[in-house]
C-alpha cells in the first residue's frame, strides 16, 4: 500500500499566487465583457455570428488533449514509470499547444483579412483582449513546458523529487481552465 501523502496544492507555492493572480485579472475582464454585453445584446450577438465556431472548438480538443498529455506526464514521473514515455507525452502536449497557437494566428489573419480589428466594436475589443491575452499564456505555457521537458531529459525529476513538473502542469492547466470559460463565453453563449 503506498501511504505516500501528496503535496497539495502541487507544484511551488510561488505558482499558485501566479495563477490566482491570473484568474482574478481574467475574471475581471470576462465580467467587464458580461456587463458591457449586457448593454448591448444585439450587437454581441451579431458579431459572434462573424466567427467561426470550429476554429473555437478544435481549439477547445487541442488544449484538452494537451492537458490530458500532461496529467499522463506527470503521472508516469510521479509513480516512478517510463521518464521516455513521460517525456513524449510532454512533447505531445507541447505540440498540440503550438496547433492552438496556429489556429487561433489563423483565426485573427481571417478576421483582420476581413476588416474585422479591434476597433470594429465593443465585442470585438473584448474578443481581441481576451484572445491575445489568452494566447500569450499559451506561447508562455509552451515555452514552460518545453524547458520542462529539456529538464525531464535530463533526468531531474523523480517520483519523490517532481516540484518542477507540478509547478509547470499547474500553470498549464490554468491555462486550459482559461479557454474552458473563454470559449463559451465568447463563441457559443447567445
């Protein structure tokens, strides 16, 4: 019986007051988007019909995916496994975070192709902060997990010595938890 007690919440403490940071500054900003919705339902609505659904939800697969990636990553250090396969499943993740980075560069080249910018409206002002905002964490999230994975080659995390590799999913999964609401919130809630 393994009577190991996890550390909680995992990763480094300097992490999560990053993260809770991050949720109040976001959290803000989709109430501002709210309120100001509210104001002005038809135009929000109408704009929302100018974006292409697909692009939001393949996008929505790619982060979840990628997330799920990095839980089996995590998993297999944690339990003493394969750090070969803990290593590939971290560059899966890494990848599917570049295929959002893509998609969503594609998705602003055809709104901009389109006339469409952040001066067109309120919504759309709301749609590019959020966007943009969200897709830094994105490329900062890769760049996390890909010095993550240089460490990981190097043999530096063990099943009693993983901090590094908690602190780097948990800013993941943020970032994942982020989308979770943005996608809705901008693509889908009418």
């Amino acid at each position: 019986m393994n009577t190991k007690i996890d550390k909680y919440p995992p990763g480094d403490f300097g992490i999560w007051l990053i993260i809770y940071i991050e949720l109040i500054t976001f959290g803000g900003l989709f109430l501002g988007y709210a309120f100001t919705r509210s104001k002005d339902v038809e135009l929000f609505n109408n704009s929302q019909d100018l974006l292409n659904q697909n692009f939001g939800l393949v996008n929505t697969v790619l982060l979840l995916t990628s997330s799920y990636f990095v839980v089996k990553a995590v998993h297999f250090v944690k339990n003493g496994l394969s750090t070969k396969k803990s290593s590939k499943y971290l560059l899966f993740a890494i990848a599917l975070g570049i295929g959002f980075l893509i998609l969503k560069a594609l998705e602003f080249f055809v709104k901009y192709n389109e006339g469409i910018s952040i001066g067109t409206n309120t919504f759309f002002m709301f749609y590019y902060i959020l966007t943009i905002f969200h897709f830094l964490h994105v490329l900062l999230g890769i760049a996390i997990l890909f010095l993550t994975y240089k460490n990981m080659k190097k043999n530096k995390y063990t099943s009693s010595n993983c901090i590094g590799l908690e602190t780097s999913a948990s800013y993941w999964h943020m970032v994942d938890l982020l989308w979770i609401i943005l996608f809705p919130l901008i693509y889908i809630i009418r």
